[in-house]
C-alpha cells in the first residue's frame, strides 16, 4: 500500500467520481472527505486488487473506488510540494506567501534576486519559467503560474479555506476592485524596472504614484472597510494592501492623509500569516534587514 495525502482533492471532485468508471489498470483508492486537505487516497500497487477494507476509523467517511494509473499519476505529481520564485522585497511575491500561509500550504521557496548579478529575473533559466522576467513564479501541481492575482486565485480554487473571495457577489466584486487598484493602478508604477528608467528621480515619482493611488484607495475603502478592506473578513483585497504599504513606507512616502489604509495595515500586521511572509522574515532577507 502507498498512503498519497494532501493532494488537494475535494470530495465529490468530478475527476475522482469518473475514476471509478475507468476500464483502465486500476488501483485501489479510498477518499475520505474529512481530510485536512479535502481527501486522502490510499493506492494499492497491484492491479485490478479489490480496494483494501476500509480502515475502522475512516468507516463512514470514506469512499471507496478505483482509479487508472494515467489519473494516479496526475495526482501523484498534484502531491509536489509547491515551488514559490520569489525575492523577499518583491511585493507581488508577498501577496502570494501570504495567501500560502492563510492557507496553511507549505512550499520550497527559490529566491530569485532581483538585484544580485544584474538582476537574476533577467536570466535565461527564469526566462524559461516567466518570459515576463517577474516575481512571483509559482510551480504548483504541474502547472507553472506567474502574475500574482492569477496564483491567489488558483489557490483559492483549490483551498477555498479561508476563503479570500467574498460569496456575496458585490463584496466579492469590491474585493477585486481594491486588489485590482493596487495591482494594475499603483504597483507596475512603481515597479522597479519603471524606477530604473526614473534615474535620480525614482523617489519623487514612486512618491507621486503611491500617493495619488493613496487618495484614491482611502475614499473607497471609507465604504468598504470594516476591520479591514472589505467588512470584517481577511481578503485578496489585504493581501494586496499591506505589501503596497510596505513599499509606501520605503519610499517615504507621507501617510497621515491616509488613516483608514494605515488602520487596516496595522491590523493585518497583527495576524500570523502577515507576520511570517514578512520581507524582514524570509531566507534571503539580507542580514541587515532582518527582524
Ligand atoms: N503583475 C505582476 C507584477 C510582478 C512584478 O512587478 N514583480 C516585480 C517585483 S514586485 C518584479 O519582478 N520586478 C522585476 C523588474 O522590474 O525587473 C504580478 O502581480 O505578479
């Protein structure tokens, strides 16, 4: 027997369901919905073996069925530990370690600097990976993902809890509003290839751009926000706040026109997942700037 756990199945998951259906090789598989992870499958090595009985205390929690060697593949590589590209200051590459720590998922981490060596996002190995030459880069079940509202939003798909996207329609359309203000509408601004063509007037202008976002963000969240961006619950919304703030304060930029941003900031930083995907916290944070 080889126990494969935290695949990321959901039960009733349309996939599985038709495994059972297949007249290919087939292995002995047991889903048990209760999992932490939505399932764990238990596969027999021979073929076409009857399931294994089900353990006495997943009785009544599992399932039990077959599955092809094609489907047990897809998922054995499903069980790859993700892989985050990222750079400790990229404040794209902290909304995604946030939603992986919200998310209880653990990953391997390959720092990408964005300095060192004329730039390592330049090379032609993370060219492969991301032709756009950007953090974050996310290997996650097979498939590799860049842009990191994309990567937020396959996490959420895959481990709805905590949920980051409101069920109600028009919260979840505030939350995207406010993630999309900070992703398309002040960060690419200030992004660091932006800056280099800025020269000696890098300051000023990441300034003017993190300010007139600022102005804006502050009006909208005056009726969106609760204890943060939108009502009382964390969301993608956050996830794209206190990293944009971060920058903010790098850039010295003057924040008392702005006091329910830096309320909500505050609050965020009080929560674990914040505080572990801190750019002061991860392995390639250089010595000098560490907590
Ligand atoms: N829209 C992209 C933006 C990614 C991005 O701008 N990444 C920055 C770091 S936060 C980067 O890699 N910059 C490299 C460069 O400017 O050369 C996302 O949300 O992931």
């Amino acid at each position: 027997m080889v126990l494969v756990s935290g695949l990321g199945l959901q039960h009733g998951d349309a996939d599985v369901a038709d495994c059972s259906c297949s007249r290919l090789n087939l292995t002995g598989w047991w889903l048990c919905p209760g999992h932490r992870f939505g399932g764990i499958v238990l596969f027999s090595l021979a073929l076409r073996e009857k399931p294994s009985p089900i353990p006495a205390e997943l009785k009544g929690k599992a399932k039990t069925g077959f599955i092809s060697w094609s489907r047990l593949h897809t998922l054995t590589m499903a069980s790859e530990k993700p892989i985050l590209y990222g750079y400790f200051r990229s404040s794209c590459s902290w909304r995604v370690r946030i939603a992986l720590a919200l998310k209880g998922i653990s990953y391997d981490l390959v720092p990408v600097s964005l300095l060192n060596d004329g730039g390592q996002q330049f090379s032609a190995e993370f060219k492969a990976l991301n032709p756009m030459q950007q953090v974050p880069v996310l290997k996650i079940d097979g498939i590799t993902l860049s842009q990191s509202l994309a990567i937020i939003q396959y996490l959420e798909d895959t481990h709805p809890n905590p949920r980051l996207l409101p069920q109600d329609p028009k919260k979840r359309a505030q939350v995207r509003m406010i993630a999309d203000h900070i992703a398309s509408g002040i960060q690419p601004l200030q992004n660091l290839k932006v800056l280099k063509q800025m020269g000696e007037k890098k300051m000023e202008w990441a300034q003017t751009c993190i300010a007139s976002g600022f102005q804006a963000l502050e009006q909208i969240l005056q009726h969106t926000a609760g204890r943060y961006c939108v009502g009382d619950e964390v969301s993608m919304a956050d996830l794209c706040l206190v990293p944009q703030v971060s920058n903010a304060e790098r850039f010295k930029v003057e924040m008392g026109p702005y006091p329910t941003i830096i309320r909500i900031n505050k609050a965020l930083l009080d929560l674990e997942a914040f505080k572990v995907s801190h750019p002061s916290r991860q392995p390639d944070t250089p010595a000098e700037l560490r907590a």
